[in-house]
C-alpha cells in the first residue's frame, strides 16, 4: 500500500479521502499527540482516485518534546499493521537554493539529517532487516522521483530537486546557519522528514519526498520568518500539490500493476 504524510499545505488531500479507517497517532502509542497548530495527527485510511492509501494528516514533531523514536512510531505501524511499502514525505521547508522561489516544490534528492539524533538509536531491527548498521547510500527512490518529475512535467511545471536539511526547531534559523547550511550543501531547510525518510529505508519501504519552498530561508529576503507565512505560501500552493500527489500516487499504483 501507498503511504503519504500531508505537510503544511497538503492535509486538505486527507478530506478527500473516502475514508473507511480513521487511526489517531494516540491509538498507536498512548504517548503520542500532534500539538501544532493546523495539524491533525491521524492517519486516514481509504480511497482516493479508487487507490487504497493511508495519509498520514499531520506528523509528530521532535521539537513538540518527542523523542526521535516516537517521531517515528507511526511509520513502522504503517509498515506492520497497514503493509505499507511505498511512502511519499511531503513538508514545507525554506529555501536556501539562491535559485528558489517562494511556491517552488522541490524533490528531495538527498538530505543532511546529521544535525539531530537518528531515530534508530537503541532500536536494533537486526531481527527484521538483516541489518545493524543500515546503508542510506539511497534513501530516496530514483524510480520514484522520476515519476514525480515527469508528473510535474505532464502538469507543465517547473520543478526543483535538491537536498533537504533537517534541524530540529521549533525555532527557525540564524541567518549564519543558513549561510553553512548551503556550504554543506543544503537546498531546502525543515523540521521534520529526514528521520521520517532514514527510519522508512531501513524497514525497506521505498520513499520518496517533496518539499513546498514555503520561504527563502533566513536572512536571504530581508523578512523575518513566521509560521503565519508559511502556511500562507504552502496553501496557495495546495492546489497544483494535491494535484501532483494525486498523480503521482496513480502512477506508483500503476508500478504494482506492472510488477
Ligand atoms: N526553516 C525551517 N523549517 C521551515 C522553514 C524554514 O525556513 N520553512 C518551513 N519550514
């Protein structure tokens, strides 16, 4: 089955699911609850286009106090109790990419997650996937981001590709920071995902990810950054996003019927 987390921008999708299973995070650990704003924390099971998917409306965040291995809790659920094996992350992250635009979507080519602890400390999956120590040399599936650019294209839109770097908020960052983040090679900047999208690879879920360029990162426009703006620029955004998703979910459904 296809998995999606909805970020900023994209939980209308979930209401358009014609839902038959409704799971809050709180189900699948008692200690678990989304607490931001405009973010629900469930996963919404059912058909979108005829397609059986979960969407995940809303994720836990690391900065909301979780641990990293809570933040992940739902995805090995997904994987387990749903037969989840193909996952699209998608975020809202700021631009560092002096090409970037706010409304610019971005496949996630790569990520730098090394600036937050990794959600696989202390949880040994030797049992499960034959590994310890879990190989990331590809963590986003190229067939997949094809698919996406190629869906982009179909829609006659430009669409950027790049690395996206995790750090763990809520706070947004120094201009300085910003500044190192695009030496180490940094397109994108968010809060969330990389875990998301480590933790998913090494259960062996194919993944894949896309981020709404929300706002020019830090000190590169001028403005100070609010959540406010965010929201703003990933909403207007939505449309051609769902439209993509929903695309680009027909087209990994098509892989299986392939397969
Ligand atoms: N920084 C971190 N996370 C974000 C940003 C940002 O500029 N925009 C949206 N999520």
């Amino acid at each position: 089955m296809i998995a999606i987390t909805l970020g900023s921008g994209l939980g209308q999708l979930a209401d358009e699911i014609r839902a038959d299973k409704i799971i809050d995070y709180s189900e699948i650990d008692s200690s678990l609850k989304s607490t931001v704003e405009g973010h629900k924390g469930r996963i919404v099971v059912g058909e979108l286009d005829g397609i059986r998917i979960a969407a995940m409306q809303g994720r836990i965040h690391y900065y909301e106090g979780y641990s990293m291995q809570q933040v992940v809790k739902p995805f090995k659920y997904m994987k387990d109790e749903l037969g989840v094996d193909k996952l699209i992350l998608t975020n809202a992250a700021g631009g560092i990419n002096e090409s970037f635009s706010g409304g610019d979507l971005m496949i996630i080519r790569d990520h730098i997650s090394s600036f937050v602890p990794s959600p696989l400390i202390g949880v040994d999956l030797t049992a499960e996937t034959g590994a310890r120590f879990h190989d990331m040399t590809k963590v986003y599936d190229e067939e997949f981001s094809a698919i996406i650019r190629d869906e982009a294209e179909k829609l006659g839109r430009d669409i950027k590709e790049g690395v996206y770097i995790q750090t763990s908020g809520p706070n947004f960052e120094t201009p300085a920071e910003i500044k190192a983040f695009r030496t180490l090679g940094a397109d994108a900047v968010g809060m969330s995902t990389a875990v998301e999208a480590m933790y998913a690879h090494a259960l062996g879920i194919r993944v894949c990810g896309v981020s709404c360029i929300s706002n020019l990162a830090a000190g590169m426009s001028g403005e100070p950054l609010s959540h406010e703006e965010v929201q703003k620029i990933a909403d207007m955004t939505g449309e051609f996003f769902r439209t993509l998703m929903r695309n680009v979910i027909a087209s990994l459904k098509a892989l299986d019927i392939k397969e």
